[in-house]
C-alpha cells in the first residue's frame, strides 16, 4: 500500500494490532501472550 510509506510503524504497534485481530479471531489470550512472548 502506497500510504504506508508515510507512516511510522513501530514494531510494538505491530504486536498490538497482531494481538487486536488474535482476539477479535477468538484466539485464547493466553496463547497470544505465548505467541507474542510477553512476560506475567
């Protein structure tokens, strides 16, 4: 996409965006924070 040139995309927005669509998929939040690497 042309428009995404412009923008600044910083590796966090990516994981969150990742995450949103994870759980809007119905994806256990558990096994997105495992997927993602986040440490409790």
């Amino acid at each position: 996409m042309p428009t995404l040139r412009a923008k600044h995309v910083t590796p966090h927005a990516f994981r969150h965006a990742t995450a949103v669509h994870l759980v809007s998929a119905g994806v256990d939040v558990t096994v997105i924070r495992s997927w993602l690497g986040h440490v409790t």
